[in-house]
C-alpha cells in the first residue's frame, strides 16, 4: 500500500509514498507491516498525518534518523482482512496479478504480472513468455473480470 520514502527529521519519522487512491489511506490503521517482498515485520504506527503529496509517520521502535534511513524502500502493507471490500467493478491490484487474459476470439493473451498507473487510468501488463502487451483497464477494453475462475476477457487483438 506504500513505501518507505525517507527519513523524515531526526527523531525517527518517515516519509510514505502511498499507493492507495487516497493520500491518507493508510492513516486510518495503527499497525503496519514493513518488507521487503519476502520478510514482513509488524510495527505499530504512533502518528501519522499527511504532508504534501506524502505521509509523515512516527513508528513504535524507530527513536532517529539513522532508524528511519535503515528502513528506507522498504514497503508498507496492511492485512488483507482490515481493508475495506472493493464496490462493484472494483478490484485490489493484488487480487488481478496472475489472472489470465483471453480476447473476444478465445485467444490466450498471457497473464497479468502488473499494473501500471498512468494518471488517465490504470493499465494491464500482460505477459506472454517474452511478450508483454499493455492494455488499458477501462470498461472499453476489459469486458468481463472474473475473480473466482482467474479469468480476464478483454476486446483486444492478439497482433496489438
């Protein structure tokens, strides 16, 4: 849901690159986990508050700067259960990377690796071996996402 930014002061602060639509979507919650991808550790947010196009936040345990700086890049994740339930047509990143994309013709595109957010709307990477096509996630293209069977339907030619 975010990263660690950079040290934030000297008594410990970061800053958040948020990942979520909202700015301050991750200050709501007053434990995150720190990673890496692979190792994950709890830590309990003391303050959090938003500061330009960034978060500020005070961790349980990260008393000064040299603290903060050793946590830099890593990233910032919630648990899944504490999330709010997407609406209608909605979808958590994580919940579409490695569903497979097949067109109106049946035929297998690849799978989804990524996203990507470009400001107009956001954008499915899809891989195929060495073939990687991005489409763009709108109700034009992306016809049907279908969760429970890991399929995604799209209205896009296999030559794109």
């Amino acid at each position: 849901m975010g990263r660690v930014a950079a040290p934030f002061g000297i008594q410990g602060w970061i800053k958040i690159q948020p990942f979520t639509d909202e700015l301050d979507g991750l200050a709501g919650y007053s434990e995150w986990w720190l990673g890496d991808g692979v190792t994950w550790r709890q830590v309990a947010v003391t303050d959090c508050a938003v500061h330009g196009a960034t978060l500020i936040a005070k961790l349980d345990g990260v008393a000064d700067r040299n603290a903060s700086a050793a946590i830099k890049g890593q990233q910032v994740a919630v648990p899944r259960a504490l999330l709010p339930k997407p609406g209608h047509d909605e979808y958590y990143w994580s919940d579409l990377i490695g569903l497979a994309v097949t067109n109106l013709q049946g035929e297998a595109l690849g799978t989804i690796s990524s996203l990507l957010e470009t400001g107009a709307h956001d954008v499915l990477v899809v891989k195929q071996g060495e073939q990687e096509r991005l489409i763009p996630f709108i109700e034009q293209y992306v016809i049907k996402v279908d969760l429970p069977s890991g399929q995604v339907r799209v209205d896009w030619g296999i030559d794109y």
